[in-house]
C-alpha cells in the first residue's frame, strides 16, 4: 500500500459497509489519508481473511491489508455496533438485478434498516451503490428516518456513485473525478468537505436523482455502443468486411468518433446491469427505452452468433455436438480474476448445450459457475489439451496468453478479441478466424 500524506480530517473516523470490489479499495483509501476506518460486510469468511491481512480482490495485496492493519487506523468486523463513533458511514453493497431484470435493493434496504437504530446525531451517510433515479430520497431516506432525526439538520444523506475500474493500473482511485450529492444542501455540502479530502477533483450536481442517473448514463452508453459495434461485426462478417480494419481506419477521425470494439458480449458487475435500472425506471413512468432494449437484444444473441460461427468453421465439416473446444480465459476483461456477468459464462454454455465437450483455461480463475448450477474446474493449457482441441477459443486475451504456444499447436483458433490478428506468429499454420473479419 503506497503512502499517502495524511490529511487532519474534521470528519476523521469513516464506517464502510460492504467490503467488496468497492468497499475494500475505498476502505484503503481513506486509511492512506489518515481516516480511522471501520469495515463491516455480513459474509464472516471475508471478515477472518481481513482480520488474517488475507485479500480476496487483486488490486489489493495481501501486504496492503497487514499495512492497514498495523497502521492502528483500520478494523473489520461483522458487527453493525462497531460502528458507534463513526462520523461518516458509505454504504457500498451489491444492488444487483432479480430474475425478471427488476432492480434488486434488498441489500440496500436491509443494510439502511439495521443502521437506522445505531444513528445519531451529526452523521453523514453516502450511498455508493449503483442505483436507479430516485432510490436515495424514495428509499433509502424514510428507512433512516426512523432514527427520529431530521435529514439536512441532525442527519445528513447523499449519494455518490462508485467508478471503481478493477485491474485499472493507470489511474490512481482517488483520481477519478467524484460525483456528489445531497438531499439537501446541507447534506451536500458534508460530502464536499469529506470527498474533497480524498479525491483529486469531486463534482457536485444539484440532486441525488442527477448523480443517480449519471452513473447509468456512463453505463448505458457503454452498454449501448458495445451492443452496436457487435452488431456491426456481424454485419461485416455477412458483407466480407474486416470491422477491425474498418474500426482503425475510422478512428484516425480526431473528432467526432470513440471506438468500440467486438468481443464476446457485454460484462462487468456495471454495464450489464445499469441500463436495466434506468431501463425499469423509465417503464415505471410509462416510457420505453428502445435503444437499452434492442441493445439488451443484441447482446442477448452474441452467444448463439458466435456458436454457429464457430461450427460454422470447424475443420472437415465437423460439428458442435462432440467437438472438444478449450476455451482460453473466461473473466469479463483481461488482467482480472473477475467474472461478474462475464459474457465467457453464456457462451460456454450455449456450446455445452449443443453438444460440445469442453474445457477451459484461465490463469486467474480456477473454476467457474455456468447459469444453470453447473461448476466448471479449470484445466492446464498443455500442449496435449492444444493439439486435440477441435477449436481454441479465446474469450478474454489476458497478457499473459501465451500466443506463440497457442498459434504453434493449435489446429483452429476462433478469437472472440482480435488478439491473434495482432500478435500471431508470420509461420502460423492454425486456421484462425476472428469475430468480425469478414471471413463468413
């Protein structure tokens, strides 16, 4: 853990609720700025491995934990009374979406029910969760009400969304711009004098709805424009096009023009995810978000797409049913062990469905769950495994995928990320087709 100059904080002890991807590397933060810091998750197991300088997320090391704790000015623990003498709590647990893509708070909500009675006066609390527009004033401010205190006078609220790039070595956390808001001006103004002791630049907009609907915003135009630039590679595929060419020549525009580029689908704990909740809002006031619904469409059908492509070309004319296909990497993005709605989960069982006899590899992930219960243990990336492999199938192209290996003893190579495209061997005898390429 880097050392930070310590900041004589008015608002010195901070209580952080859920210490996953968000709340644990917050957590670091504020230690390294000289706050006191208290961490609470509900799951024990995470509790004793924090207690042990034990991390279970990558970006932390084992050795930035045991500095914290030995620092004095961080605890963990499963107890909400340990949070007594806090004057600021951060509420950073999971809203994930229910079986029918409704937002799911029932971490949120029970959280904000048990904290209630442990509040009192003069305590800030901030909202990290992503959420859908109005959910801070709606929700989360009549369950702290039950405390007796009057919000923007004994008790402040705001909300502050979370923009927490894990495996992101080239920003510093605390130099990603900070939203915040309050539910009153107030409440705000706590935010600003906290936030502003931590982050390099924090950003105030007016409401917490705003700052809600800026965190979907930044999601759903992700979510939106990956969706197309997937779509656009299969039109190129039918036309005989190479999108990755396309999408290079395309970008030497210098205005006017973000890339985006084909890959599996959509994934991430975010932007498959956020859309859906602007999404279900915008359908609680009666209107329809065509764009988030095709796009959600679109990425919906990646893996039955890339399935046929893949027996599409298989050698000899071989089919899916009794193939054996190795999958090379299957977290949502390369360099992580994260596979949170990783779009690699749909598609190996789309190919499990269809007959294949399948393995994966991934150096980060040693097994995985499939959508329908079904666990996965991963497998050596032996020459064997290669040689026999009907199709190597590359889903997430981590740094340290061994190209020249993989090129030299596979037969057929599918690559999902253009990875081989730009890194393969010149003597490369494997059949490679690339999502996009125009080779259908």
């Amino acid at each position: 853990m880097e050392d930070d100059h310590t900041i004589q904080a008015p608002l010195k002890k901070v209580a952080i609720i859920g210490l996953g991807f968000v709340g644990l590397p917050l957590s670091m933060m504020f230690v390294r700025k000289g706050f006191q810091v208290i961490g609470i998750d509900y799951d024990t197991i995470k509790i004793t491995a924090l207690q042990d300088g034990k991390s279970y997320i990558q970006d932390l090391s084992d050795a930035d934990l045991t500095e914290a704790l030995q620092s004095g000015r961080w605890q963990v623990s499963a107890d909400y009374a340990s949070l007594a003498g806090a004057d600021t709590v951060i509420i950073c647990v999971p809203t994930p979406l229910s079986p029918d893509n409704s937002p799911d708070l029932s971490f949120l909500t029970d959280t904000c029910t048990m904290l209630a009675p442990l509040l009192r006066s003069g305590q800030l609390v901030v909202i990290e969760s992503s959420t859908y527009p109005g959910t801070t004033r709606e929700v989360v401010q009549p369950l702290l009400e039950k405390s007796g205190l009057v919000v923007g006078q004994e008790l402040y609220i705001g909300y502050s969304p979370e923009r927490i790039d894990p495996g992101n070595k080239s920003m510093a956390f605390s130099d990603i711009p900070k939203i915040i808001s309050g539910i009153t001006p107030a409440c705000a103004q706590q935010l600003l004098e906290l936030y502003s002791l931590v982050f390099e630049q924090v950003v105030s907009v007016s409401t917490t709805e705003a700052a809600e609907t800026a965190k979907l915003l930044e999601n759903s135009y992700r979510f939106i424009n990956i969706s197309f630039i997937n779509e656009f590679a299969q039109l190129c595929d039918r036309l005989n096009i190479n999108v990755w060419e396309v999408i290079a020549a395309a970008s030497t525009k210098p205005y006017g023009f973000n890339a985006f580029y084909p890959g599996p689908g959509i994934g991430g704990h975010c932007i498959p995810v956020d859309p859906l909740y602007l999404q279900w809002k915008a359908a609680q006031t009666g209107i329809n978000s065509r764009f988030i619904e095709l796009s959600q469409q679109v990425n919906e059908g990646i893996p039955s797409y890339l399935a046929d492509r893949i027996e599409q070309e298989l050698l000899d004319g071989k089919k899916l049913t009794g193939a054996h296909i190795l999958v090379y990497g299957v977290t949502y993005k390369p360099n992580i062990a994260d596979v949170r709605e990783s779009a690699a989960i749909p598609l190996i069982s789309r190919l499990l469905h269809r007959g294949a006899v399948l393995h994966y590899h991934d150096p980060f992930v040693s097994q995985i769950k499939l959508e329908d219960g079904t666990r996965l243990q991963g497998v050596e990336l032996t020459q064997e495994r290669l040689e026999q492999a009907d199709c190597v199938l590359i889903c997430t192209n981590h740094d340290v995928m061994p190209v020249d290996r993989i090129a030299s003893h596979s037969r057929f190579i599918f690559d999902t990320r253009h990875s081989f495209s730009l890194n393969a061997p010149a003597d490369m005898q494997a059949k490679l087709v690339t999502f996009g390429d125009g080779t259908q």
